[in-house]
C-alpha cells in the first residue's frame, strides 16, 4: 500500500521535474531523452543504476514523504526485472510510467 502510493505520487511529481528540469515535449523520443535526464539527476553514485537510498532520495523530492529503505526495497523488487536488487533505466522507466503494478506483485 505504502509503495503504491509513494509510485503514485512520484508519476504526478514527475511532470513537475520535466518543467523545472526545462525538458522538451515531444512525443516518445523527447519523453524518453526526459526520463533519461531525470534517472541520472538521482543516479548519484554514476554506475548507471538507481540504488535503494538514491531511490528513497528521489521519491522524497517527488513527493515529500520520507519512504523507508525497506519500502524503496519493495518498490525494486516489484520492478527489478533482472534481479540485481537496483533499477536500471528500462526499470525507472516502468517505474514512473505503468499504471497498475498491483499485477505483478
């Protein structure tokens, strides 16, 4: 429940950052260039990944709330398609963008 809202809010938050980051429109190729930008603002460590404390950091800007490790863990997990307990980009991606993943859990 705790992850779900904090995936809701992030999704909300995340048109904030495409204007505050002075991001371009511009159907799937500009939106995809957009996410790119934001993934590596919070990818702090540079290894092309997010971790779960760059995560908690990220979903903190995006929505306020201070989420927990564990929860920022759980949000990995349900995403983390290749099992190496971090989010690469295609993951993020699927992160801020799929509507339902109630589905998957």
């Amino acid at each position: 429940a705790v992850a779900s809202r904090l995936r809701r809010q992030a999704r909300v938050r995340l048109k904030r950052w495409e204007v505050q980051l002075g991001l371009r429109a511009g159907g799937a190729l500009g939106r995809e260039r957009d996410l790119r930008s934001i993934f590596a603002r919070f990818d702090t460590s540079g290894n092309g990944f997010l971790e779960a404390g760059e995560l908690k950091y990220a979903l903190k800007a995006a929505t306020g709330l201070e989420p927990s490790l564990e929860d920022c863990e759980t949000l990995i997990s349900m995403i983390d398609t290749d099992g190496d307990h971090v989010l690469a980009l295609h993951e993020f991606v699927q992160l801020v963008t799929e509507e339902d993943l109630s589905e998957r859990a």
